[in-house]
C-alpha cells in the first residue's frame, strides 16, 4: 500500500484573506498533480500579533476549512489544515487547531494542540502561546485510505511521550505542521523530527512556516521522514510544494525488524528507583 503526499511550505503574514487564498492554491496545485494527501503548516491563516490572532479566530467547520474542503472535494484528496485559530469557550483565547478534510468535504478530524510554546532561550524566541491560546487535551489519530495517522502541532514534537502514545494507537504516519523558530530550528527540527520517527518506525511529515513578521523568523525546511529516520524529500527555502510516496509495507517491515513498540516494558516504567549518594 502506497499513498502520494504533498507537503505545502508557507510565508503566512498578517492579512487572513491573502493567506487563505494562497494556501489555497498551493494545495490546489498539490492535490491537482497526484496527491492523494496534501498537508499544510501550523498558522497558516495568520502570523503576527497576539490580539490580531485572537481575532481571527473562527468555528471549524467555517470560514477557514470551507475553502480546504472545496478542493478536497475536486480533486477527491485528504487535506490536512495545518493549523488555524479555532473559537473556544474563551475569547482571549482561541485553540490552535488542526483540521483534517475527507476527500468528500467533510471534517474527519480536529486536533487542538496540546503542548504550547511557553519558552525562553536567550536570544529568543521568547513566547507565551498559553497567553493566546487554549490547550487542547486529547490526541487523536484518523484513517485516511486504510492508512492510521496521528495528528501534532509544532512545539508538540519535543513531547516524545505524545507520538509514542498515537504510534501505540496504530499511527503509521505522524503529522507536524509546524511554524518551527529559525533559532532553534538550526539545530533541533531535524534531529527531532528524525527521533519521532525513528523510535516509532513511522513516517513524519512535517510541513513548516518560512520568513514571517519581525522576531517571529520561521526555520522551513519542510520535509518527510520515513520510519528508518531518513529523508526522502526536504522543501528549499522558498513557498511551495514537496512530494513523496509513502510506502507503509515500510512501516510495517521496520516494525518486524526493529519491534519497538511490543518490546516496550511499560511494567518497568512507573517508579524510578534512587541510588544512595555515595
């Protein structure tokens, strides 16, 4: 079994309509040149301030989604938004919501990030997404053509413990729309991404952010791992499309080969035991 990915790579700024309508297109394009499953980045919507986020803000299904699911609908594909602000219970903070749309329009699944970016490196980024959005509680994983994927967003990567947890629910493939700092992305997108996969026999794909307002760099590199941790296809630093086959007799091969997964001793894992100082 085999399924055509597209990974569309995004400079979402600050005006919704024109973010919309160029995600649009992108994953039109995808869709329209063979992909059976097109992803798209974290924010995609809206990148730049706290409250100009929170007012852009919308139900899902509604305005964000409708457009997805109008090309969902033509070419008959998967599209995975990426992310999007979702109304919540709290106006001053709305969830950071994924959303995955049917090949017949519909919304098959919501994920709201779980795992806010609430850092301080020296030399930035710093940041408080809790201060703008409301944590989702719940992981969730979809059946898209008979193949389980498991749905994250962007700070979600540095949680193994959370794809550990979607790959033990049957993912074969992980999704992490992203809008990754350039700051730490130079040093940990990669590795990390590469870890999940990895240590879960299963493929990453990983659509990302580029540029974006001032302070906000994003790092790129959009990019698909297979289950043995190696990258089959990485986006330049420019908007536009990747592709790649994903071939899930590979996850199941490397599961048989290296059985992490039912080797695990979970048993072992609820106390640590102290060694005496000496």
């Amino acid at each position: 079994m085999t399924l055509s990915a597209a990974l569309v790579q995004l400079d979402a700024r600050d005006d919704v309509e024109a973010n919309i309508a160029a995600a649009v297109g992108l994953a039109d394009d995808a869709a329209g040149g063979g992909a059976r499953f097109v992803a798209l980045p974290e924010y995609l919507h809206y990148r730049g301030t706290d409250d100009g986020f929170r007012a852009s803000a919308r139900p899902i299904p509604g305005p964000h989604t409708e457009p997805f699911s109008d090309v969902a609908r033509r070419h008959g594909a998967w599209i995975l938004v990426g992310s999007t602000a979702e109304l919540s219970q709290d106006p001053a903070r709305p969830f950071n919501t994924s959303a995955l749309i049917a090949p017949d329009g519909s919304v098959a699944a919501v994920y709201r990030k779980v795992h806010l970016f609430d850092v301080a490196v020296e030399a930035g980024p710093v940041d408080t997404e809790s201060a703008r959005v409301m944590a989702g509680d719940r992981l969730v994983t979809a059946d898209v053509d008979g193949a389980i994927v498991g749905l994250s967003i962007c700070y979600d990567l540095r949680f193994p413990e959370l794809y550990r947890a979607l790959a033990l629910a049957g993912a074969q493939i992980l999704t992490v729309p992203s809008a990754f700092m350039a700051r730490t992305g130079r040093d940990h997108w990669e590795v990390l991404l590469r870890a999940r996969a990895i240590e879960n026999a299963a493929y990453v794909l990983a659509p990302s952010q580029i540029g974006g307002p001032p302070g906000q760099a994003a790092y790129g590199h959009s990019v698909v791992i297979d289950p043995w941790g190696t990258v089959v296809a990485q986006a330049p630093d420019v908007v536009g499309i990747i592709r790649a086959e994903l071939d899930l007799e590979r996850v199941a091969s490397i599961r048989r080969q290296i059985p992490v997964l039912s080797n695990r001793r979970p048993e072992a894992y609820a106390s640590v035991d102290r060694a005496p100082r000496r």
